[in-house]
C-alpha cells in the first residue's frame, strides 16, 4: 500500500500479466489467440462456429473459449447506487482504500481484486486472504467515532 503508484503498477504487471504456465507454452504453440475483441455475432458453420468480430473481421473455429478479462470498476459496479459510487475515491475505477480495507466512504470496505490497487496484486489471489482476514477484523473491531452532527441537525428542536 505504501509502494509509490508507478512502481507498483509494474510490480503488479510482472506479477498478474494473461500468461501461461510454462509447460503450457508448448502445447498452446499453435493455437490462435484473439484478444480484445467482441464479439458481434457467432452462428454455426459446417465443422463448428463462424464468428463476426467487432473489429469487422471473421473467424471460423472448431472451438471458442471466451474469457472476460474482468475489469474491476467499483466507480460503475450496479450493486452501488450512482450516490454511493459519487463518493467514492477512486483511480482508473478501483476504490482507493485506508487500513482496513476502508473506502473513502466510511463503513464500506472493498476486499480481493477490488483491493489490488490499493494493496498490491496478492489481492487477488486467495494466497491474499490471511492478510485481508486480520486487517479487516482489525480494523471494524474497533470503536466507530460518532459522525459528527451537521449544523442544521444540531440545532434543530427535538
């Protein structure tokens, strides 16, 4: 967390780059790898598929592994309401988080690879998890300050 921006983008780029085990790079030598693209259409074609690409080019393959390449956006995540993600610190969409895990939205905490930005890329993995465990229960075990009170509520008659 406390690596300076620049150097642990590349950190976490050598650590969690697509790659493949090594003795995978043999036996995937001939296979056609496509990616970022979409994928406009996919109808059948004699022996398999025949794929319409969003870049306008065509495929015809005998089989089709899709992987999303998840991007982890807490600023665009459906489970927040647009209110809670305006509050929301953020850098390229990942929640910028305290010691706990907490976000700039007190209370809410953000684990796994919502955390990797702001924790490293150990976060992502389940390896990350005795960390995570410790400081988050650390950190909502002890005692919440009171919010304080706004103006208005302050003076408003009971």
């Amino acid at each position: 967390r406390r690596v300076p921006v620049r150097l642990g983008e590349r950190i976490a780029y050598r650590c969690i780059r697509p790659a493949a085990a090594s003795w995978l790079v043999d036996r995937t030598a001939d296979v056609r790898l496509t990616l970022g693209q979409r994928i406009a259409s996919a109808s059948p074609a004699e022996d398999g598929l025949r794929l319409a690409l969003d870049d306008g080019t065509q495929r015809e393959v005998d089989r089709l592994v899709l992987a999303t390449g998840f991007d982890i956006r807490a600023d665009r995540h459906p489970l927040l309401s647009p209110e809670l993600r305006a509050q929301l610190r953020t850098r390229d969409g990942a929640p910028l988080l305290a010691a706990g895990f907490e976000s700039s939205v007190p209370g809410l905490h953000f684990v796994g690879a919502f955390a990797a930005a702001s924790f490293g890329p150990v976060m992502r993995f389940v390896s990350g998890t005795p960390f995570t465990g410790r400081a988050l229960a650390r950190h909502i075990a002890r005692p919440r300050r009171p919010a304080p009170l706004r103006a208005e509520a302050a003076s408003a008659p009971a």
